[in-house]
C-alpha cells in the first residue's frame, strides 16, 4: 500500500502568511508569520510589501516541504478581513 501524500500549502495576505500541511485529509498549520520586519509573529501597519510576503510565503513553503518529505502544493492569496 503506497502511504498517504503530504501536501505542503501556504495562505498569504498583507496581515502576514500560513503554511498549513496536508496529510491523510486532515489540515492544520504548521507556521505563521506577521508582516513585521523586526518580529514575525506581530503584524505592523506599514510593514513588508505584500510582494515580499508572497515571497517569503514561497520560500519557507518550499522548505518545510523539503525537510519534511512532502510535496509542495504553491500557496493563495486570501482576501483581508474589513
């Protein structure tokens, strides 16, 4: 029996990004991160560039899925909350 794919997905907006993790159809988060240049888990009002975070949002991604064995399935921009 071939063992269930682990899928490697991230979710970004211009509050910071997600990578959430895929496997035996249960989804959950694996790491988040603000917009804040001095400290990731905060968010600031003018903070990186939603260009910037698309990039980070790729580039971490793309790591965890490499040290955990899984595939990496790109990532969504989601819209903000009003």
């Amino acid at each position: 029996m071939k063992p269930a794919c682990k899928i490697v997905m991230g979710e970004y907006n211009r509050h910071g990004y997600t990578v959430l993790i895929c496997h035996h159809g249960k989804v959950r988060t694996v790491y988040s991160a603000g917009n804040n240049p001095q400290d990731s888990q905060q968010q600031a009002c003018a903070g990186v560039s939603l260009r910037q975070l698309r990039g980070f949002c790729q580039k971490t991604c793309r790591e965890i899925a490499m040290e955990r064995h899984a595939d990496y399935g790109g990532i969504t921009r989601v819209p903000e909350e009003e």
